[in-house]
C-alpha cells in the first residue's frame, strides 16, 4: 500500500513539473511571438512644397510598417477592406495636418479598432534642403544635399509608448532631389530626399531597440 501511494505521488509530481513545463512554454512562446501592428499615419511639422503630395503620405507610412516587421517583433494584421480602409483613413487625416499627434489613449483606441496588438506613427521633424555649384573649366554641376529628421512612436497594448529620433541625409545632383513616384509608388533609393527619408527612419527604429 505505502509503495503504492509512493508511486501515485511520484506520477502526480511528474505531471506536475510536466505542465508547469508545457505553461513557461506557451508563455514563452506567446512573449515572443510576433505582436500584428500597423502603421496610422505619419505627420510633417515642416512646410514644403515637395512634401504636399498625399501618396508620400502613404510611401513613408508603408516603409516605416517594412522597417518595424524587419526587426522580427511585428507581423502584419489579416486584414480586409473595411481594415484597409480605415488605415487608409488615419494616414491620410494624419499627413494632411488637419489631426494632432495620437494620445496613448487614441493609439490604443485605434489598435482596438484595427484589431492590432500595436500601432506606430511617424513625424518629420526637419527637413533641409542645401545646394551648391562647383565649376569645372566652362562647366557647372549643381549638387543638392537633404537632411531629415523623423521621429518614430510605437505603442504596444498595456505598455508605455516608445520613441526615437532618428537623422539621415543624401546628396545628388538637383534633378533627382525629390521624391520618385511611379504607379502610386514612391521609389526611395532613387533620389536625394527618399534616401534621406530612409535612413532617418532605419536609424530612429534601430534606436527603439525594438530586437
């Protein structure tokens, strides 16, 4: 009797160990899967005139979303059209100036909505376009040089948010300083502005530490 309830006790701590092994593993996992996010908009504090379009609105939002999934922590949302619709929404109310900067509050409102375990959002902060000319014999060559400064936020359900500055710059020559947009794309690698745009966000979400 007395082996008996030795061994009914030895197979009840087994199971024991067992599932408290099976939960740190699901916690484990759960911590460090993949969290869906998206981006709601980015917002420009500077007045230019190559920086009114809307469909930039829509490129630096889409590259900031690429640059936070390449960290690993985010995956993208299942989305559908009432989703994309809404994204849509938030980044254009966003870059058109008409809507302040999102609250703690309003980013987990949105996230709610958008049935996201996280948002981001954007700022340009600086933008600075310099050119100068150098001669060669009876020849000139413009050269153009931008700087931008973004600032990037990103809010997780039940954290505080999270925020860098990040600065980047590139020069051309004058005929490829402004955005490349071609079938409602803009092709950042192209021109003076667009690598400045990507280093300062590459730079702003490497300062996150969000791997």
């Amino acid at each position: 009797m007395r082996k008996r309830v030795v061994f009914l006790f030895f197979v009840f701590f087994i199971q024991q160990v067992w599932l408290g092994t099976i939960a740190d593993s699901l916690a484990e996992t759960e911590a460090t899967a993949p969290k869906k996010l998206v981006v709601i908009g980015v917002k420009s504090d500077v007045d230019l005139p190559e920086l009114k379009d809307q469909l930039i609105g829509y490129g630096i939002s889409s590259l900031l979303l690429q640059k936070l999934f390449d960290t690993g922590k985010y995956a993208p949302i299942e989305s559908n059209p009432e989703i994309i619709e809404a994204i849509n929404g938030l980044i254009k109310r966003q870059w058109m100036g008409g809507e302040k900067m999102y609250t703690p509050v309003e980013a987990d409102q949105a996230a709610a909505q958008l049935r996201s375990d996280a948002v981001a959002y954007a700022k340009i902060t600086k933008c600075e376009v310099s050119q100068s000319k150098s001669m060669l014999g009876p020849f000139s060559k413009a050269r153009s040089k931008v700087i931008m400064e973004v600032e990037v936020y990103v809010k997780e359900k039940d954290a505080e948010v999270r925020s860098a500055a990040g600065e980047g710059d590139a020069a051309t020559s004058s005929a490829a300083l402004l955005y490349k947009m071609r079938d409602d794309k803009i092709y950042f690698d192209q021109t003076a502005l667009g690598q400045a745009t990507e280093k300062a966000i590459i730079a702003a979400v490497d300062k996150l530490q969000l791997q």
